[in-house]
C-alpha cells in the first residue's frame, strides 16, 4: 500500500514538473488526439441548465454511515443539499444513491433522489449515470460529506463557464497552516488564468529556499462540468499519477483536459472522523446561534 504521509516532496514535486512540460508541449504542438470540448462555449453560465449531483453512499469506510449522522437536528446529506438548493445557481439539485435507506431518509424530508448502481467505482461515475437520465449542460458534482459547504460557494464555480474555454472548475481557498503539510488537504498550483496545473498531497509548490512560502492554496472536492467533458472523463481508464497520489481530477490533467480553479468565499471540512464531526458540530451550532435574531 502506497503511503502518502512519508512520500518523498522532492518525488512529487519532480512528477509535477514532468506532468507541467508535457502539458505545456501539448498545449504548443495540437495533436490528433487533444480533446476539445466545448459545444456550449457561446453560452454563459446563466443561460444553461445546471443540475447539482450529490452522490452518497453508506458504506463508508472511514466513518460508518456518515451521510445520515444528524448534525444540529439534520441528517449531514440534507446540510449539502440546502447549501445548493439555497444558492439559487443550480436548476435542480438531486442525491444519487445506491442505498435503500439513504433514499428513504431522503424521501422524508423532501429532497429529490435517484437510485443509481452499486458497481459504481467513485462519486463522478455516479454523477455520469445520473447526467444519463436527467439532461443538463453543466452537472455539478457535490460531495455528500461536505455539510459546511454555504450557497456562497457555487457563485464563483459557477461563474468561470462564462468563459468559453472552461469545461471542468473547481474551487480552492488559501491553505490554513494547519492544513500545508497535512496529505488529507490537497494543495493545488494554478497557472495566472487559474488552469490547474498540478494537485497533490505534497506541499505544493516547494519552497526550496525556506524563504517561508505562505501562497499555498488548498483544494475543495466540489467539481462542475459541462456533459462532453463529464462523460469523457467517465470513459477514461484510471491514469498512473492518479493512482500514485489517489485524486481522481489528475486522471483529467493527464489527459489534456483542462481544469479551472476559482476563489472560494472560505474553507470547508470533509468529515471522514468523529474528530471532523464534533468540529463541524460546533461551527454549525455557531452558524445557527448567530442567525437567530
């Protein structure tokens, strides 16, 4: 089992460089088989139809049957899916599922649910079976165990595909401390027009000088497509780096399609412990305590 903690900076930093200049030579040279995908380039973000995903499974490994652990009176998947439905950027938001419970939880409390098939392999081949039956031009993959995400957060996702060259974005916000030599929180290095250029465990970008480096930038899991790229991205086989550093939006990188990161309005936590969970227990108890008038 590869392990992340002790993996070599200098290792991951040199795969980086490697994966930036072939990307770069590919950008300078068009090849035959360079992707293209934009077929709703002319259309702004505002005009297209956009359908929010929330794939949710039971049986995680991490923390047993965390989408339904209630927080503050709620099950943690309804938290998500009020932060998405409450933006007002997204024409439905839906939870894709292969449990019978969490589709009855979901039916409970009035939130729209399909049920999708157990053999799917991740969150995004999840999304793709759903985007196969319910039409839309950009499908937003929003991660179950994301209860902290706000209706501020699609906003600037959302935004970038009023530019014609964006078919996947992504959001990222400047790294706590805490957070900069932590592998859980994924750093991400960005070109000046915001294209991603590498994600990865390791501190990112390295600071070889020790001229004390504070730029970094931290990766939040919530991901927006437009179909072509989706169901691209669903055809392609797992790709080498992605399995080296086990993030699926590298599998994307090495592949020539290209990912926009945009400013997120502030950080989020993904619960996979019991430690996450009575942390993000207490802020929403202060979210709601501020809010009372």
């Amino acid at each position: 089992m590869f392990n992340y903690e002790h993996t070599p900076n200098s290792l991951v930093v040199q795969r980086f460089l490697n994966m930036f200049i072939n990307n770069f030579v590919a950008k300078a040279r068009p090849a035959s088989g360079r992707l293209h995908l934009s077929p709703m380039s002319e259309q702004s973000s505002s005009k297209l139809r956009i359908l929010g995903v929330i794939p949710a499974r039971l049986s995680s490994t991490r923390l047993v049957r965390k989408v339904l652990l209630e927080i503050v009176g709620r099950p943690m998947i309804e938290w998500v899916w009020r932060a998405a439905v409450e933006s007002g950027r997204i024409d439905e938001v839906v939870v894709a599922t292969d449990s019978v419970e969490v589709e009855s939880a979901c039916n409970l409390r009035g939130i729209p649910v399909i049920m999708t098939s157990p053999e799917c392999a991740s969150g995004s081949d999840r999304v793709w079976e759903v985007a196969r039956k319910m039409p839309a031009d950009i499908y937003v993959n929003i991660q179950g165990d994301e209860p902290l995400l706000t209706p501020e957060h699609f906003a600037p996702l959302l935004a970038l595909f009023a530019r014609p060259e964006v078919d996947v974005a992504t959001l990222a916000v400047r790294c706590p401390a805490t957070d900069i030599s932590n592998p859980n929180a994924v750093k991400v290095v960005t070109a000046a027009d915001d294209r991603a250029l590498y994600f990865s465990r390791a501190t990112i970008p390295f600071d070889r000088d020790g001229v004390g480096f504070a730029g970094y930038r931290k990766h939040l899991g919530i991901y927006a497509y437009r179909k072509a790229a989706l169901e691209q991205f669903a055809a392609l086989p797992p790709s080498w780096i992605e399995t080296v550093e086990r993030l699926e939006q590298l599998r994307l990188l090495d592949n020539g399609i290209d990912i926009y990161v945009a400013n997120a309005p502030g950080d989020t936590i993904g619960v996979d412990t019991e430690e996450d969970l009575r942390r993000v227990e207490e802020i929403l108890r202060s979210r709601a305590g501020s809010a009372r008038p």
